[in-house]
C-alpha cells in the first residue's frame, strides 16, 4: 500500500478525499491509503484521517504519495518539494503556470524514479469520449470551442493555463497546434474577460478557442466544426458512466504507480501535456504577457 496525503481541501480536494477513503474495489486505485491532509485552515479529521503540517507530509516514511489540490499558482512549489523528498505526485492540472518549469519538473521526477502525474478528467467525460469517437476518421476544415464560466478565482493563472482542459480537447482531437495569434480582453472593474486564441493544425487547417468568463454566464462548452463531409455544432451526450471522474484518475494513477502503463502511452501523454503548456505560455506572450 502506498500512503497518500491530499494537499488542498477545495472542491477537487474533497473529492479526492472521497475517493481516496473508498476507492473503487479490485482496481489499481486500491493501492492508494489515506494518511492524512494539509489544508491552510485549521479542520476537524475527514474522511476519518487527521489534518498533518507540509513538513510531516513531506518527512513521514509511510506518506510516499501527495495529491496536489491547491490553486494553480501553489503547484509548482508543492510538486517540487514532494519530489525532492521522494514522493510520488498527482497534480490537477495544470501542473504549472509554465512550460519551462513544466519540463523542469519532469526531469526531476524521472531522475528520482517518480511518477508525476497530471489530472485530465476532461478527457474522461462521457460526452467528450463520444466526441472523440463521432469525430474519428473525419477531416476537419475548421473550428471554434467557445467556454464561457463565471468569473475566475483569484490564483489560477492566465486563461490558457487555468482553460487548459478545452486546449487539451483541441490538441487530444486534432494533434500538435500551432497558434498564430492570442487577444485577451479584460475589464477588471466588471470581473470580465475573454481570452480568443486562433490556431492551425498541422494540416493548416483553422482552430479558434475562446474562454469567457464574467458574472452571469453559465458554465458552458459551445462547439462548431466543419468536416469535410458535415458539421457538429452541439456536444454529443455520451452514456453515463457508473465510475466517476476522478476515481477514473486514480485508478490511471494507480496504474502508473505499480508500472502498468506502457512507455509508450506514458511518452505519448507527456508530449501533449508538455505541447498544451507550451502553447498555453505562447498564448500569453503573444497577448502581451498580461495576467488576467
Ligand atoms: P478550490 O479553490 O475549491 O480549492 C483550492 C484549495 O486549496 C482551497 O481550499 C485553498 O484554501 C487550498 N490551498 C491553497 N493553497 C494551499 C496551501 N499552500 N496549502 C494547503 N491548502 C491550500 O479550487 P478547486 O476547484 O478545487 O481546484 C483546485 C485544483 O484542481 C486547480 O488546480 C484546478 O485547476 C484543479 N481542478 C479542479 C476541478 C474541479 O472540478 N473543481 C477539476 C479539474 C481540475
């Protein structure tokens, strides 16, 4: 069993809390064991285990595994430390606010023979699941991806990082992106801003990504591409799963924690991770490195 901690008692803490303390039977997510949790506020025990300092979660011999919950702008810092003390790391995404140290940690993580591992539950959705396979074989002419939210919390970044699960959408359907040009619009007073990135495929075929966010506007994804042969202008709505999002991760997690994942697969995630980072920092250049 490896002993795990959760680093961030937010939304996706407690839901990896949840999960952690009832994981799904027979499955690689059961190697995982609750220890404890660090949170900035003071809290009762959860889920049965008691609250722990950072520096009992990174000294402790039976914690050798940290989920980091926190707000984006903590990653980097708390997956650094945890490697450097030889625990192995889930982190939501995005991993960082930046490719280079990104790739940095990486190579930290593989130096010290440890799994580093980022959460994409979006591509575990039932309904992009069925996109995927609706769109399988078809030759896109052009598109646009369209989320709108309310407005952002503090510390989660620029857009294209804090949105970086609509970019890996783009990138997972229709391979290695290059963007041509980024605008942010941003009214600060009216908690409002919209970031438009305009992309090319490989084959030079046009990719448009907005994130939108401001007080009244719901939680949603538009989408319109054309195909060669026909358009899908609505989210396909995949069949329910009885598995929920993250215990999904885990169990991936899991996976990788006891080598059941092939290089290959594991290369081939690193390079669309690593690819969505660094389009998600050029976004930010080319909008002339503003922080939204
Ligand atoms: P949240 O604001 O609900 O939770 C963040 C929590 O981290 C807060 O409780 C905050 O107090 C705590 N925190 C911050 N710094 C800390 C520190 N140094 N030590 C201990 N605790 C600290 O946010 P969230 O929605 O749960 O998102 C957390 C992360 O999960 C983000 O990276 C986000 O991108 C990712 N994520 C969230 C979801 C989701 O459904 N909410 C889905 C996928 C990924």
């Amino acid at each position: 069993m490896l002993g795990s901690v959760v680093v961030g008692l937010g939304i996706a803490g407690c839901v990896r809390m949840r999960d952690l303390a009832a994981p799904l039977p027979s499955s690689a997510a059961e190697k995982l064991s609750l220890r404890g949790f660090v949170s900035r506020r003071t809290l009762e025990d959860q889920q049965s285990v008691e609250q722990i300092t950072m520096a009992e979660a990174l000294s402790r011999a039976d914690i050798h595994v940290a989920f980091i919950c926190t707000e984006n702008t903590n990653h980097e810092e708390s997956i650094r430390q945890f490697l450097e003390a030889g625990k192995h790391v889930c982190v939501e995404y995005p991993m960082t606010l930046s490719y280079t140290s990104a790739v940095d940690l990486w190579n930290l993580a593989q130096q010290k023979g440890l799994v580093l591992h980022e959460e994409h539950i979006e591509l575990l959705t039932p309904d992009y699941k069925q996109l995927k396979k609706d769109i399988c074989g078809r030759t896109l002419e052009k598109g646009t991806l369209h989320f709108t939210g309310g407005p952002l919390k503090p510390n989660f970044g620029f857009p294209s990082f804090s949105g970086i699960s609509r970019l890996t959408w783009l990138v997972d359907l229709f391979g290695e992106l290059t963007v041509t040009a980024t605008s942010l619009v941003e009214e600060k007073e009216n908690k409002y801003m919209k970031m438009t990135a305009h992309l090319l495929t490989q084959q030079h075929k046009p990719l448009t990504w907005i994130e939108e966010r401001g007080p009244g506007l719901g939680r949603v994804k538009r989408i319109d591409l054309h195909f060669q042969d026909g358009t899908i202008s609505e989210l396909p709505a995949g069949q329910r799963e009885p598995v929920g999002l993250f215990m999904q991760d885990q169990v991936l997690f899991g996976r990788k924690l006891q080598g059941d994942v092939s290089a290959a697969e594991l290369q081939a995630e690193r390079s669309r991770i690593l690819h969505c980072l660094e389009l998600a920092d050029r976004m930010q250049q080319l909008s002339g490195g503003a922080q939204a």
